[in-house]
C-alpha cells in the first residue's frame, strides 16, 4: 500500500515548517538571511513515484533593510556582494553579514560571538584583526604658511628714518582773507615732483599741474621743480614752509613703525604652538609702484631668526601684487631648554594678495597642528576607519575587508550569524568595500533580517494544508487496509 508516499509528504512539509518557523524566529536578527526548501519527487524503477524527498535548503541573500544606529562600531553592507571576514578564538575563518561590533578588552573590534573583524592596514594587502586607533596622533610641523589679503592702499607711508627738506608746504589763502582758503602740499623724491591735497601725500591723486582758483584768487602747480616760492595770479608770492617727517625705524614695540599687525600660531616638531607675527609695513612710492616691508618675530622675538632681513611686497598701480610672492622663514632654538624642538623653516606665500583702498582684510593657512587624543572614529563607505582626535584632526588606520563567493549557496551556516567556506561555496574573493564589485558600507548602521513575514505567514498556510492532504492519504490508505482485512 502507499503508505511510504504519505510519510514522505509529512516528513516534507514538516521539514518546510521547521524552515518557515526558523524564518520568523530570526525576524529580528541582524543580518539573518530567510531559507526556503527546494522539494524533489522520488523513483525508483517504477512508473508510480514512492513520494517526495527535500533536495535542498537555499538561503536568500537578498539586502535587509539598513537602519541606523549612531554606535560608531556599527556597520552595514549596503548592497547583496560581500560578506564580512571574521576570526574565532582559535583563528578560525568565518563570515557574517551581521555588523553590529563592539570594542573588546584588547581593543579588538568584536561581534558578540567574540568574533574578531579583520581588514586591511592603510597599505598593503595584508588581512589582520581590526583594532580600535586609540592613542595620541602624532603632531604635524608647521612647513608652510600661505596669507592672502589686502594691504590698505590709503594707509600713510611709514619712513624708517628722518626725512627733512623733502616735503614742503604752501598755504594759498584768499586776499583779502575770505572764505575758499586752500591748501597744497609737495612731496621731492629725488626724481619726481608731486603735490598732494594732504601733508601725508596719500589722500586722492596728487595734483597735476595748472592753476587752482580760490573765492577771490588763484594759484599755479608747477611740477616740473621744487619751488622756493610759487605765484599767487593776484596775490603775490608765498615762500614754501619746509614740514619734516619723522622716521619711525621697525621695532615691534612701535606701533609707528608698522602699518597692519598679523598674529599667526604655528607647531614645532613636538607640536608645542608658537605665535608668529608678520608686520606689514608701508613704504613711501617708489615711482608708479607701492612697495611694503614684511618684518617677522616669533613668540616676541627677533633674535632667533636666522635672517632678520624683511620680505619685500612690490603692487603696481592697479593694486595687483607684482613681486615678492613669496619668502621663507627660519629659525632656532624652538622651546628653549624646558621643551627643545627642532628648528623650523616655513616657506611663505602672499600669492594674490592685493593693495586696495579697502581695509586690511587677513587669510591665512598654515599646515602644522599640535597631539590630539583620540575620540572616536567612523566608517567610510569605502570601508575606511578614520579615527577622530580632541584636535580636530583625522587620520586613516585601515580598510574593512569584504569577501564574496562564486556560490554563497554553498556556504556551510554554523550558527551566530555566520557561514564558514566549503568546496561547493568556492575560495573567496576578498576585497575593500567598493572595488572589484563588492559592495559599499554604510557606517553607524545595520542591515536587519530580509525575512519578509506576509511571505513567511502565508507559506505557513501552505505547508499546514500539505501536510494535512499527507496525513489524508494515509488515512485514506488505512481504511483501504481495514476494508481488505474485513472482507475475511
């Protein structure tokens, strides 16, 4: 009788409920990949079947859902090709797509199985356990400092020592005295004869040559030579009043002797922070360009800079920077006998700087910052570990490695989320995330169970009338069995 077709359905659809029960079970389990079993029908030399056999169980490795987490440990595949590479106590081999880690005690990255992640350093191809990057980042020294700005093109020119019989002044007043009284100034360099609306030579452009007229008279510039005395039309003439200037040699406890301040903190070798100071200082106009010296001192010093020579900024009549782009600054005995350093050299740059009539507007960059400790770290989807210092700084420690396999369905499951290699599975292909057609990670999250429960619910149904129609037909064939036996 067939009795053998009957338990083997039960036998089938029991295994399907143990599948589909082990399914809801794990709803809730990171990384847990939904099973289905695959049926085959059963023959042996006989037209009539002696039933069913499960031929296969097959886990869907379709994506999870990633959610967030905000556990900077946490991670998440986003995408169906890898799986994350994992090592047992004993060194074993294993793979998971759970990524909820955590920091042992060792400052291994761990799952909860105590599952060591591995990955790669931040050069080579080496696969090692994955630690936390805890510790202080090692200083950077400042090498370079790069300042744009603009250097106030009214600002009054400071001279670095006396000048006198070079700048003269004529009052023009009206004769009668009245009202319109004017006043002209001239400046001699030697070579050009200039006047100028304002004793300090910068206020608006110099006067040119002609005659002025007041309310009741009128004067003449001439600017071919410096006058003794000039021509009133009306008035007679007026002999020049000789105003010195006085020198103002660079020091940086005179305020005189520079035009714009700017402090800037630079790090030594052992990032300890020092203030260098670059002041700008105006010079009178050398022909139709402005010229401006750069003095220098570090932490208040000049002494212990190997050349106290300054930069020297040329800007041509359109207020574009035309020479002295660039300088380079050295000195010594950094941190004194307490913190001893090594000297430093840091190549300046005032590319693009300008000099227009507009404040003086200061942006630096420099390169150099002190130790910081660390504070956390993050997952890039590239699978980076950056870590994050106290100094705002980050710094790349390695690479998460992913594997992928030719036949994932060949994968061995051995419980805690995870599947060890076999020879149905192939050799993984191990990789950083995003290359070689692996998947991304998304950091601070996780990919929850793709098990779908309206699918699990209603195979449930199906399984339970398949195994009810089983248990029919041997119930069936029983009472075939009792009537034989009756007709004795």
């Amino acid at each position: 009788m067939g009795f053998g077709q009957g338990l083997s359905g039960l036998n089938a659809a029991a295994q399907e409920l143990d599948i589909i029960g082990n399914n809801i079970a794990n709803s809730g389990t990171v990384g847990f990949k939904s099973a289905s079993a695959t049926f085959a029908d059963v023959y042996a030399s006989s037209k009539v079947g002696l039933g069913v056999q499960v031929a296969s169980v097959n886990q869907r490795f379709t994506v999870g859902t990633v959610s967030g987490t905000g556990n900077q440990f946490d991670m998440a595949i986003d995408g169906p090709s890898g799986l994350f590479r994992v090592l047992d106590s004993s060194g074993k081999v294993m793979y998971t797509r759970n990524g909820q880690f955590y920091a042992d005690k060792d400052n291994n990255i761990v799952n909860a199985q105590g599952y060591r992640l591995t990955g790669f350093g931040v050069t080579g191809t080496d696969l090692n356990p994955i630690k936390v990057p805890v510790g202080n980042i090692d200083p950077q020294v400042t090498t370079t400092i790069a300042t744009k700005t603009n250097l106030d093109a009214n600002a009054a020119p400071v001279y670095p020592s006396d000048v006198t019989g070079t700048v003269g002044q004529v009052a023009f007043t009206s004769t009668p005295a009245g009202p319109g009284a004017v006043t002209a100034y001239y400046r001699n360099d030697g070579t050009t004869i200039s006047w100028y609306s304002d004793p300090a030579g910068t206020v608006s452009a110099p006067l040119t040559a002609g005659t002025y007229t007041t309310a009741t008279n009128s004067f003449t510039v001439d600017t071919s030579s410096q006058p003794s005395s000039v021509a009133l039309l009306d008035a007679g003439s007026v002999t020049p009043a000789v105003v010195p200037q006085v020198g103002h040699p660079f020091t940086p406890t005179d305020p005189k002797s520079y035009t714009h301040p700017l402090p800037i903190t630079v790090y030594d070798s052992l990032g300890n922070a020092h203030s260098v100071m670059q002041y700008f200082v105006k010079r009178p106009a050398a022909g139709a360009d402005s010229t401006w010296d750069v003095y220098y001192t570090v932490d208040g010093r000049m002494d212990n800079i190997t050349s106290t020579n300054p930069s020297i900024m040329t800007f041509d009549s359109t207020g574009r920077l035309k020479s002295g782009d660039a300088a380079t600054l050295s000195f010594t005995g950094v941190g004194g006998t307490a913190s001893p350093a090594a000297d430093m050299t840091i190549a300046l740059n005032f590319a693009d700087s300008t000099q227009f009539g507009g404040d003086f507007s200061p942006n630096f960059v420099q390169n150099g910052f002190p130790t910081g400790e660390y504070a956390g770290m993050t997952i890039g989807s590239d699978g980076a570990i950056v870590a994050n210092y106290t100094n705002g700084e980050t710094k790349a420690m390695g690479y998460v490695a992913l594997a992928n396999f030719n036949n994932l369905q060949g994968l061995q499951p051995v419980g805690g989320n995870a599947w060890v290699e076999t020879g149905a599975s192939g050799q993984p292909i191990v990789g950083r995330p995003g290359t070689n057609s692996l998947a991304s990670i998304k950091g601070q999250a996780v990919e929850e169970s793709n098990v779908d429960m309206s699918q699990e619910l209603v195979n449930m149904i199906i399984a339970q009338r398949t195994y009810q129609a089983n248990a029919q037909t041997i119930k069936t064939q029983d009472q075939v069995l009792q009537t034989l036996i009756s007709m004795r």
